[in-house]
C-alpha cells in the first residue's frame, strides 16, 4: 500500500474546495468530499449542510472517495455530469500521486 503525503491530500481538498465553491456560488448547493471506509463514508472536506430528515444522495467518485448532498435535485443533470467529471479528475491525479 502507497504511503500519502500530507501535501498531496491536501491539494485534494483545495482542489475540491474551489469546485465546491463554485457549485455554491452558481447553484447554491452544499457538497462534500468524503472518503469511503468500506459501509462508511467519511467526510473530509465541505460545508456543512442545514439539517434534514432526508439521507443525502451518495455519488461514487473512485472505490475510495465519493461526494455527498442534499441537494443534488437542484442542479441541471448535463451540470451535475460535468462536476462529476471534475471531480474524478481531481481525486485521479490525487490516487495517481
């Protein structure tokens, strides 16, 4: 098994900062970045959301990390797909070191 850096991770979670960020900015949607620990999925990285009742929608990224909200419904499906894609561009470069 790879040993992670600590630098590496944390240019994960920057870069999946700005996308957040911008997702928040344009649509005004949560997500956040989680690291899936077998049935668990573990948050990194994000804001939080405002309490619901609802589970949030869980998308896989890669077998190790994924991307959760509640809000996912907002966003048009041709947009979610490209911040989808964003997304696994990131956490590749990231498992690729």
């Amino acid at each position: 098994m790879e040993r992670e850096t600590y630098t590496s991770k944390e240019l994960l979670i920057e870069e999946f900062s700005r996308i957040a960020n911008t997702v928040k900015e344009r649509y005004k949607v949560n997500i956040q970045l989680v690291e899936i620990l077998g049935k668990r999925w573990s948050f990194i990285s994000g804001e939080e959301e405002e309490f619901s009742f609802l589970p949030p929608e869980r998308i896989q990224i890669s077998e190790r990390f994924g991307v959760v909200s509640n809000e996912w419904k907002k966003i048009p499906p041709e947009d979610k797909e490209e911040i989808i894609s964003l997304l696994k561009k990131a956490v590749k470069r990231y498992e690729q070191g």
